[in-house]
C-alpha cells in the first residue's frame, strides 16, 4: 500500500490505526508532516494517491483510521461510542500529542474537514496549516433547528433516516448498500465511485462503525446526548471559534451533496486564506483530484 507502514498509538479513549509514509518513503528526520483525515463512509483510501505526491516533495503523511472505522478500537468497552464533533476533533489531536508531531498540516474532508478545522481552532499553536473542503465546517449545533432550504433537506435525507430505528437497523443491516449509495449520489461525475467503494468498504465493517456513526447524525441535531467528557470542547465549539492558521480551502462543485462555496464561511478564517475551486469533482476530493489536494498540502508544508 503507497500509504506506508501501518501502525497503532494508543491514546485516552482509543487505539488508532493509523498509515505512515515515513518509514518507507526516505524522507529526511526533519521532514514536514501532513495528517490526512478521512470522511463519513470512506477510509484512508481517499489519500491513496495523495500521499506518492506529498512524499515525491518531501512530506511525511499520517492517515489515521476514525474512530468506528478500520482497525481503530476503543479501549473500553464501557466508553460511550461517540461520533460528535469534539470526540473526532480530540481525537486528532490526540494523535497529534502522542506521535509528537511538530506543527503539522492537518488536511481533510467531511467528517475529517472538521476534525482538522477543530483541531486549528482549538490548538493553533500546534498546527502549522489547514486545508479543509467546502469552508468552515465546525457546526453550530445550536442552530440546527433551523430548516434548510428544500433542496438541502432532500439531500440531508440520511441524516433523517439516521435519526429513527428504522435507519440504525437499515445501516446495520446493509452498510455497504447504504454507503455505497452515498459514495454514488455524492460523485455523480466520478466514473469509478462504484469500485474504489468496494476498496473501502471492509472499514465500515468496524465493529463500532454503526453506534458511532449514528450518533454523530443524532448529536449534531440535538437528538442525541454528548459524551459528557467533551462537554466543554462543545461548549467552546458552540462559540463557532474563529481559525487564525493558514488555510486552503478547495471548493468540490459537482459535489452530490450540494456544491462548495468557502465564501460563505470566509469571515470565519482570520490568517492567510484561499479557494481553490475544482469543477468536475464531487465529495471524496482528494480520491478524485489527488493532485490538487496534494499541491495544497505540500504549498502549506511550504514545499
């Protein structure tokens, strides 16, 4: 695999799986590092050919497993299996302080988007550069009683199935029926969703990938209690705290689930900021423009 040697740290909550292009890519000890985060219902794959490129200019890339996916596992059967925002937030920074990293780049996309867009607010001092998808992706939980407009509701369907039993017995039953759909509907350009799904299907095979999963699309519409250890990271949440580090930002504009514009969220990054606009590409950018997305790493890694 291009991803490099796989390995596990362990943390409070967790022992993360996590890729490490490092060891076989002959970089220098020194080297930048980038922490790639993967999205709901994808893996580490997205980063697949990502990482060849970041390696080829002198990047050293960590692509963790999330928690409820691949080989990550919690420690305790007894720990709640959350997926709110501030549980993958911390987690990533987690496995930023237990491999040490020296002021990484975090990069990632949907679920992944988030928990590096969290980690930048949070921590800034430890980041050394963000590259999201789509803008500002912390969520304002307190403003999810808001209907969309009718178009985005029709698209948040799953979301709503999620909600009820019907939905968390659906996912359970047919994981990769329901995901493989989305990985579908979110690419509609993207001619080889079908079979780069099939890859990846195995890590939604997790034995926590539906509880966490569930729980992530019930919390953020406040139809699900937090795990009270991350009460006061959502309550800083909650403030929709501002991100001062230097930030890329690519806007997918075939993206199924409705197509990106960062301006909307601009005032919401105080450091260096841009666009990079990617017509054509849908929701898994860095599987479907893997160039572009390196490009942005390695500009903000500074090589």
């Amino acid at each position: 695999m291009t991803l490099g040697e796989l390995r596990t740290v362990l943390t409070a909550d967790l022992e993360i799986a996590f890729h490490d292009s490092g060891s076989n890519a002959g970089l220098a000890a020194d080297a930048p590092t980038a922490v790639l985060v993967h999205g709901f219902p994808y893996d580490v794959l997205s980063f697949e050919e990502v990482v060849p490129v970041l390696a080829a200019r002198g990047v050293r890339a960590i692509t963790p497993y999330l928690r409820g996916y691949g080989p990550t596992r919690f420690r305790d059967p007894a720990t709640p299996r959350s997926g709110q925002q501030a549980a993958v937030g911390q987690d990533l920074l987690d496995l930023i302080d237990a491999l040490a990293l020296e002021r990484p780049v975090v990069a990632g996309f949907d679920w992944g988007g988030r928990a590096a867009c969290i980690a930048a607010a949070v921590r800034p001092q430890v980041i050394g550069g963000l590259v999201t998808v789509g803008g500002y992706a912390i969520q304002d939980i307190a403003a999810s009683i808001d209907p969309a407009s009718p178009l985005d509701e029709y698209r948040d369907w799953y979301q709503w199935y999620l909600h009820t039993d019907r939905g968390r017995a659906g996912l359970e039953a047919d994981r990769d029926g329901l995901c493989g759909l989305l990985w579908r509907l979110w690419s509609p350009e993207w001619a080889g969703a079908s079979a780069a799904f099939a890859r990846s299907a195995p890590s939604l095979h997790n034995p926590d990938f539906v509880d966490v999963a569930v729980h992530s699309y019930r919390h953020r519409h406040r139809h699900a209690e937090g795990d009270p250890r991350f009460a006061e990271l959502e309550a800083f949440l909650a403030t929709t705290p501002p991100i001062g580090v230097p930030t890329i930002s690519l806007d997918a504009l075939a993206d199924g689930f409705g197509p990106d514009d960062s301006r909307r969220t601009r005032d919401r990054f105080t450091g260096p900021f841009s666009i990079v606009a990617l017509p054509g590409v849908g929701h898994d950018v860095p599987q479907e423009a893997p160039q572009d997305f390196a490009d942005a790493v390695a500009t903000l890694a500074g090589r």
